[in-house]
C-alpha cells in the first residue's frame, strides 16, 4: 500500500469551491483542519466539530454531546445523536486514530493506506439524510464527511467496476454499486449534527447510504475495495437480507 498522492494540497486546491448548503444537495466546505459548520448559524465551541474521540484517548459520551450538538438545519428539528439503536455485531468499537489506516484496494490503480488526517482533509462536504432501520426506527441527521468518490479518485479507480465493499473493524462487511456512489455523491462521515462521530455511531468514519436501509451504512470503516464482484454478500445480506436494501422494494 502507498500513502495517498497529496490530499492535503488537493483539499487546498479546492478551498474555493464552497457555496450555500441545501437540503439533499452536496456541497464543499473548507477543508481546512476541524470544518465549522456552514448554514446553520452555529459553531461548535473551539471553532470545529466536538471531539468525541481526541488523541488524548478521552471519549467524550453521548451525553456530553447532545449538549453541544446541533438541533436543527434549515428550520427542521433533527434527531439526536443519543437517537440510535444498539445493533451492531460486536458491540461498539473503540479505534485510536493515530493508529487508524484506511485502506482503498481492489481495481484501482494507485491503492492507498490513508491516515484518519489524511482522509479528513479531503474537500468536505455536508447533507441532511435520514436512517431507516430494518428494525422499524429512523434518524435525521446532518452528516458531514467526505465525498467517497474523491476518496476513490484518489485510488485512481476502475469505471467499469460494479461495486464497492466496505470492511469494518469488527468484521462487518457490506457492498454498494459504483455508479450509486458516484451519482448520488455518497458521503464517508466523520461527524454528526456538528461533533465528531462517537465510537457508538462508527468512529471515525461511517457510510452515509442513503435511500438504503441501515445494514449498508457501515460503521469503523477500515477497507474500501472496488471490485467486479457483484455476487459479493455481506455479513447482513449473507443471512438472507436483500443486497439491494433499497428503501422502496
């Protein structure tokens, strides 16, 4: 695996392409260090997304955050981070960012070992977008992040490929289509309503599947490979789950 070319000069570049946010569009922010949020006239205190899981290793919990959390986004009131249920396979993760390295792999033709900086500094982007759960519950979510599609740009990506498969730190493994991602602009999520994701939501990053019920939202994301597999099952889908979960079956 090599570090990624320079996505930190590539964010640079990109620092101008910011414009008003609307709801269901992507847009890039400021990829600057911790991004504040934009449009909803607050900033978290010390000028970025609270840090849930800080470099000293203190996690700061779900109650602490829904102190400081955003409320509401363009006059709609949003679920709170403490909103989710527990059901992931092993029970939340705990990873220190300064070991964590995503891996992009696959039919690629650069394949990264990214750091958890490195990915942060990609151009950010933000979208309010609802979680449905098999299980009958839902969330709205401001999710901020990264545009997966510049993380695979990045890896210098095959077009032809079909899907893409996610692999988490806790053996969890899901796949969406390419041309889903690329389209839809799909976000790789570090923060929520304006704080950095909590190990419980899937620190650091989590898939942002929207339209998709929540079994293709993948938490602890530790592997992203593009791939011609289609027939590929996750852990979900293995046990007779659609592979689709599209939300309108």
């Amino acid at each position: 695996m090599t570090p990624s070319r320079n996505p930190r000069a590539h964010a640079r570049k990109a620092a101008h392409r910011t414009s008003r946010l609307a709801r269901g569009t992507v847009v890039v922010m400021l990829a600057v260090g911790a991004a504040a949020l934009c449009g909803c006239g607050q900033v978290i205190p010390g000028g970025g997304p609270r840090d849930s899981a800080n470099r000293s290793g203190v996690t700061t919990s779900i109650a602490e955050l829904q102190k400081v959390e955003v409320k509401q986004y363009e006059g709609k009131d949003l679920s709170s981070v403490g909103d989710f249920r527990e059901n992931s396979i092993k029970g939340p993760q705990y990873v220190d960012p300064k070991t964590y390295r995503l891996k992009i792999t696959g039919k690629v033709t650069q394949p990264q070992t990214l750091t958890y900086d490195q990915v942060k500094a990609l151009p950010r982007v933000e979208k309010l977008v609802t979680l449905n759960c098999v299980e009958g519950w839902s969330v709205d979510i401001l999710w901020q992040g990264v545009l997966l599609r510049d993380l695979l740009a990045e890896a210098g990506y095959d077009r032809g490929a079909k899907v893409v498969i996610f692999r988490a730190a806790d053996g969890y493994s899901s796949s969406l289509p390419l041309d889903y991602i690329v389209k839809r602009n799909i976000i790789f999520a570090d923060t929520i309503n304006g704080v950095a994701l909590p190990p419980e939501r899937g620190f650091p990053f989590q898939v942002v599947a929207e339209d998709r019920y929540g079994y293709k939202w993948v938490k602890w994301v530790t592997e992203i490979e593009v791939s011609d597999d289609d027939s590929f099952r996750g852990y979900w889908e293995k046990r007779g789950y659609d592979n689709d979960a599209l939300l309108n079956n």
